[in-house]
C-alpha cells in the first residue's frame, strides 16, 4: 500500500488557496505600519498595522476567529480575541501579531515585522496573556532535548545535534534582568549569546531557518507569541517547548478556567496542533533574516517568510508594490 503524502487532499488545498493571499496580508500591514517607522510613536505604528491588517483578512476567502490577537474584546478596537473576519469557504482560527516590535518599529530599530498564522479550527491553542518559559531548537534537535533539563544538559545535546562543539553554538535569549542566571549559565557553558531587546518570534523563526547561525532560543517571552512561534516551527520542522508562568492567584484562576496547566511542558504539537497550517512574516524594520520595507519614489518593496505545513515549502518573497503608475518607469531588474 502507498503511503500518502503528508497533506494531501484538502490540507493542500487549504494552503495552496491561501499561503500567497495571507502573505498579502502582513505585506499589507508592515506597509502600513512602516509609515510611522521611527516617529516614536508605537501606537501609531500599531494601529495601521492592525487596520491594515483586519482589512485585508476581511477580503479573504475565509471565515476566521482571531484566538491570537491584540488582547480582549474590551481592551482592544480590533483585531480583539474572539473577533470574525472574512465571510468565505475556509473555516479558520488566526494568531495575529500586526506589528511584533511597536516599540524597535516606532525607534527605527531593528527586527520589527508583522506576523500572521491559520489554522482549521482548533488547529491554535488559545493560550493566556502571560509569559511562558521557552526554548526552541531546530530540527536536528527537535524530540532530543527537555525543558526540564540543566541548560547546560540542553545545550550538549544541542551540539551533539548539529554535529559541532557547544563552543560554537549562538544562543538567542531576551536582554531582560530575569535572564541575568540563564545568560551566566550559557556563557559559562561555553556557549555564546546573542541579546534581543525585543521579538521572539522572529528569533524563533532564525533558529528554524538554516544558516542564520542562531541554534536555540531560550528564556521567558509572552505566550501568544509562543503560539506563533509554534505555528512556524511546525512548518520548518523546528521545536518549541513551552511552560505557562502564573505570577499571581488571578492568573492562576485563569489557567484554570482555560484548562492551561501551569506545570506542563507544551510543545510545538499542543501549541499548534493543527494539521492545515499557514505562517507569514514581513519585514517593517531591517532585520538579520528578513529586511524592512524599503521605499522609493511611487512605491515601496517588502521582504516576506511564507510558509505551509502539509506543503513542505518555504517561500522567501521579494516584492515590488507599485502605488503610483509613475513609478513604473524606474524600476529596474
């Protein structure tokens, strides 16, 4: 008996009918976003990335609940949990994070970029606003290391994946106070660091990536942005493993009524346990792995990470947006 291919049927249809439109999606809104790059002004930068956004989602041929979003119906305009778009064929859930880095976009500083991932329904954890304990390695290592274990345990078993010593080994972690131990801890490993100030989904996204030179990310980021990590993992064949952090009683009661366990590892199957599942990024700031929008007299040009689960294809899109027809004639290839 022939062993069907993974995805085949209606899991490619899914992505093959919408991979390239939600890579519109989030070419949209880090356009939008990018207007107000170094302004100083994050909620500026903010709100047309989400506007831009919830605006072409709404075009699509889906019907979409955003379980991943800019925070409850209450705190947020739109974009909110729970909220609908599109009135299509496609049953979806979203993860949105419009613009990840509002504060690195409005400074002008690196890595800002927009991020989307879909599922079928279900195929999104729903997780609380709080901060997760994280470590993601690339697939050569995916199912051979543990949360639980030393870092120093992890990051030998690391090594042993990618075939090279622990000395040579580039380990992403946060630049916050909380992380002062962990960092002692890697360095003293022997291992080196590279400190983020902001963006864990896009360092998630560089350790999956082959070449970028980045082996593992590591240390506590927010959890909605876990689940998005996990999205992409899944399509790059990376690891995620993930602990929910309850800092009080309230939050305790919310893990609770979300039936989220505050001692289990989650790992890239419980965070996106989808089986149709499609994942975009774009540049708004300039970036190691993706480059920001850059524009020009009439027009502007995106940087773009899209990517499908069942398909097994990643695709790095380099894109010309032609918003004035004066601007054809100074394009040249």
């Amino acid at each position: 008996m022939t062993k069907r291919p993974r995805g085949e049927g209606l899991t490619q249809s899914f992505e093959h009918a919408l991979v390239l439109p939600t890579a519109r999606v989030t070419e949209e809104a880090a356009l939008a976003a990018s207007r107000f790059m170094g302004l100083g002004d994050k909620n500026a930068v903010d709100g047309a990335g989400t506007e831009a956004m919830r605006e072409v989602l709404n075009t699509l041929d889906i019907r979409g609940t955003v379980v991943i979003g800019e925070g409850e119906m209450d705190e947020a305009p739109m974009l909110y949990i729970g909220e609908q778009v599109g009135s299509g064929q496609y049953e979806v859930d979203i993860a949105v994070d419009p613009v990840e880095g509002t504060v690195v976009t409005a400074k002008g500083l690196p890595n800002g970029l927009a991020v989307i991932a879909l599922s079928e329904r279900g195929g999104l954890m729903h997780a609380p606003d709080c901060y997760m304990e994280k470590l993601i390695v690339p697939p050569p290592a995916a199912g051979r290391v543990n949360l639980d274990w030393p870092v120093e345990a992890n990051l030998h078993v690391l090594a042993q994946a990618l075939d090279r010593d622990v000395e040579d080994l580039m380990i992403t972690i946060l630049d916050r106070e909380r992380h002062e131990g962990l960092i002692q801890r890697v360095r003293a490993a022997g291992a080196r660091v590279k400190l983020i100030g902001d963006g864990d989904v896009v360092a998630g996204l560089a350790v999956g990536v082959r070449g970028t030179g980045v082996h593992a990310l590591m240390g506590s980021g927010g959890a909605p942005e876990g689940v998005l990590s996990a999205a992409a993992c899944k399509c790059l064949g990376a690891e995620i493993q993930g602990r929910f952090i309850a800092e009080d009683d309230a939050m305790r009661e919310r893990f609770a009524a979300m039936g989220v366990d505050e001692h289990r590892i989650y790992k890239t199957a419980d965070l996106a346990p989808g089986e149709q599942m499609v994942f975009s990024a774009t540049g708004i700031t300039y970036g190691e792995l993706l480059s920001g929008v850059r524009r020009f007299a009439g027009g502007a040009r995106t940087h773009t990470l899209v990517m499908g689960y069942a398909t097994r294809v990643v695709r790095f899109l380099d894109s010309v947006h032609l918003e004035d027809d004066s601007a054809r004639v100074t394009i040249r290839v």
